[in-house]
C-alpha cells in the first residue's frame, strides 16, 4: 500500500485478509509516531522501518511523498523482503518524478 | 561412522559442552544445538533443546534451534508426507503434513495444509483442530479476543464432527475455564459423560466448574472481551526469568550495558520494563536519559500495536533507520531494549551484536 502521513490511501494491493482502512490508518499511526520520535531524538528524517513479529513483517519505506507500507507473512526472509521493497520504492519515486 | 570420526565428533561434542557450561545462556545452548546437529547427533541436539527451552522460554535463540533441530529429525517424515499428499491426497495425509509443519514452527505452511484439507475435505475434524490449536496458541500469547473466539469457534467445528472427541472436548472445557466461560466449559463436560459417565479427570472439573463463580454474561464474544480487558490491565501475563531479574535489581543491569561500547558505532542504549518504566540506560545512566525513554517508549507503544492490530501477532524486533544512523527496539522476556547507533555500522552486525547481547550477556 502506498500511503501518506495521514493515512491517504495513494494505491493498495491488499490480501484478502486486510482490509484496507485499518492498514491505513495503523500504518499512518505508526509512521507519525516513528517519524516523530526520531525528530525528537535527535535523529532526523524516518527513511524505513522494518518491524518483526511473531507471526510477520512490516516495512515501512518513506516516498517523499508518501510512505510504502508492506506486510508480509513470517517464511519470508528479512533480506529478500528488503530487496523487493526497496526495489519496488525505487520504481514508484522513478514514476513520480515524471508526473 | 568410523570409529576415528566418532571419536573426533565426540571430542567436539565435548568441548562444545564445555563452553556452555563456562557460560550457560540460550545463546551458548543454541550453539551446542547447532553442533548436534552438524555432527549428526539429532537425539543429543532433541534433549538439550528442550532442556533448553523449558528453562528459557522466551529464546528467541534456542527457539530458532529448536526450529532448525526438529526440521533436520523430521526431514525423511517430510519428504513421505509430501510424497503421500501427491500420490494419495486425503484428510489424513494433509492433518499429517500440518502437524509436523506445525512441530517444525513454520506455521504459514502448517495453516495453508490444514487449510486446504479443511475445505477439501471438510468433514474430516483433524484439520479444523490443527488450526484451532494455531489459533489458540497465538490467544495464548497476544491474549487478544478476536484470536479466542476463532480458536473456540474451529474446535467447536470439530466437536460438531466428532462428538465423541475426549482429548479435544476435555482441551475446549479447559480453555473455557481459562477464559471464564463456566457454562460454555460445562456443557463439554457434560458431553464427556455422556459417553464416559465414570470418567473421574471430567468428574473433577465438573465439580470445579459448578463451585466457580458465574461469569456475568454467557454471551462468548462478551466474556472474551472482558478477558481481553483484563489482559491488558496486566492481570494474566506472568513475569519472564530476564524482566523478574532486572525489574527487581535494574542496578545489575545498568552495569551489563557498558558491554555494549565494544559494538562498532555504538551509541545509546535505553532499556525499559514490562510497562514502559525506565530501569537502565548507558552512557549517562537512567536519571540523564529520561527524555529519550520517554520518547522510546511511544515508539515501542506504537510498534506493539501496529503489529497486533495488523494480525502479526507479538512485536518482537524493528529496525528504524534514519539520516543520523539506525534505532533498533527490541522486546525481550517483556523487557523493551533500544539500542541506536551510527549509520557507520552494518545493518546484520548491528543485529547480531544486539542479539547476542540479549541472548547471551543478560543470561549470564
């Protein structure tokens, strides 16, 4: 799903499990909260989360222009999860710089 | 195996063992876990993780092991139970295959089979209880009840097929007892008797069910609510072996993180307890560190529900990178530790040391 900071669904392509106002809104929460925190630490600009549960992942990857939020179930390896995310936030930046 | 491989397989089987017990912590077990392994020595590598994980439940060191032990044991049942779900596919033959999934923790195939055998064959109740079971473990877990009510709603599937189920009408009233549904847990049991009217474990927990107090509703969804409730005000979580040590002498603690300066672009450690209180941090102390706790913690807050709320379960770990370098949270035994460093380090080191750290140093 692509996202803004508040919670504006850009384009989703969501399983059957998920419904897509929850993502957003769950997903929006958590990158102001992120986003936020890291500011007040001193840390600067949220780039990406990857987060790790018992039963899946998620990753966040900051647009500019939005967020790129991705859930993926638990036999996917963080690396190769990356990879795929990274290379599809590559894609989508390249097709908003020519709009 | 020769008798000259044997014989260097159990020098290494030796000295491995020593190392653990020089320094006994999930880490160091999980090592000579994979060594068992590695020597082929599955019987060994089977009764030192589960040793292991009786005494360190909450590893995600020695969970990993287990993981990796029970798939190399399991693997000729894999490849047979596999083999029967392409040549002869039936009910069993997918329960089967879920089962062991299930035993092996690589639950997304476990609840894909047993998926599949449910709509299948959905008269055969094997596989509705392998799902429930998941589910119930996770409501174990999360102590969500959403996850509860799936869990009753499968393995009350199954009892519809096989009424006459005892290990699974006698597991259904256990767990309505758990969450305080009397009258749901009671029905079972009546159930029980009817074919096993003299059965004296049913007897008993009639007896027990019928002193306790009736819940205030016997609507199921209402009474796992409540429970949910009254999960989250902290009544049902008990205190891992890390959290119980630290929480009550967070002064231990303080004094392991400095361990962590030999991590290469190191540069914060804050560690807080099961709910959010600050017990440690280095450099500086806990006292001059409050305000990045205070910050910490909204972020593990968010983190914990985000997960929970998308349905993936307990939160465990995340990595949050920024310009200035990386923030890595991670929960342990219900202890929130935060970890930042520069962005001079690379990401795989940064979590091995961190993991490590908690695995092995926090252990000993």
């Amino acid at each position: 799903m692509v996202v803004t900071k508040d919670g504006v669904v850009v384009a989703e392509s969501l399983g059957p499990d998920l419904r897509k106002e929850v993502v957003a809104a769950v997903s929006s929460h958590m990158i102001q909260v992120s986003a936020r925190s890291l500011e007040d630490l001193g840390r600067g600009t949220l780039e990406r989360v990857a987060l790790t549960s018992a039963h899946g992942r998620m990753v966040f990857v900051n647009l500019d222009v939005g967020y790129l939020v991705v859930i993926t179930k638990m036999e996917m390896k963080l690396g190769q999860v990356l990879i795929e995310v990274e290379s599809a936030a590559r894609k989508i930046k390249q097709l908003h710089s020519r709009i | 195996m020769g008798l000259w491989s044997n014989f260097k397989a159990n020098r290494e089987l030796a000295e491995a063992r020593r190392d653990v017990a020089r320094a006994r912590s999930p880490y160091s077990i999980a090592q000579f876990i994979d060594k068992c392994i590695e020597l082929g020595r599955l019987d060994q590598a089977f009764e030192d993780a589960e040793r292991g994980i009786q005494e360190f439940p909450e590893s995600e060191s020695l969970q990993e092991a287990y993981k990796r032990m029970i798939r190399a044991k399991c693997a000729d049942d894999l490849k047979a139970y596999r083999d029967e779900i392409r040549t002869s596919p039936g009910p069993k033959a997918y329960y089967r295959l879920a089962c062991l999934y299930k035993e092996m923790r690589d639950l997304d195939q476990a609840v894909e089979l047993a998926r599949k055998g449910m709509e299948d064959y959905p008269n055969y109740e094997g596989n509705y209880i392998v799902l429930a079971d998941l589910r119930y473990e996770r409501f174990q877990r999360d102590l969500r009840a959403s996850d509860g009510l799936e869990a009753t709603q499968l393995f009350e599937k199954a009892v519809d097929l096989n009424g006459e189920n005892y290990r699974l009408l006698f597991q259904l009233a256990e767990i309505y007892r758990a969450i305080g549904a009397r009258d749901h847990a009671i029905a079972k049991v009546k159930m029980i008797l009817n074919f096993a009217p003299d059965d004296r474990n049913a007897l008993n927990l009639l007896s027990q069910l019928k002193s306790a107090k009736a819940p205030k509703s016997n609507d199921l969804k209402e009474i796992l609510q409540d429970f949910e409730r009254r999960a989250a005000a902290g009544n049902f979580r008990k205190q891992g072996q890390l959290s119980a040590r630290y929480v009550a002498n967070p002064g231990q603690l303080e004094r392991k993180l400095p361990s962590l300066d030999r991590m290469p672009g190191f540069q914060r450690v804050v560690v807080l307890g099961p709910h959010g209180e600050l017990l440690a941090a280095h450099p500086g102390g806990a006292q001059s560190n409050r305000n990045e706790a205070d910050t910490l913690k909204k972020m593990f807050a968010a983190a914990i529900d985000c997960s929970l709320r998308m349905d993936i379960s307990t939160f465990e770990k995340g990595l949050f990178e920024s310009e200035v370098g990386f923030t890595y949270l991670v929960v342990a035994d219900s202890l929130q530790i935060a970890v930042l460093s520069n962005n001079k380090v690379k990401k795989e080191k940064l979590r091995q040391d961190v993991h490590r750290f908690v695995e092995h140093e926090l252990y000993i």
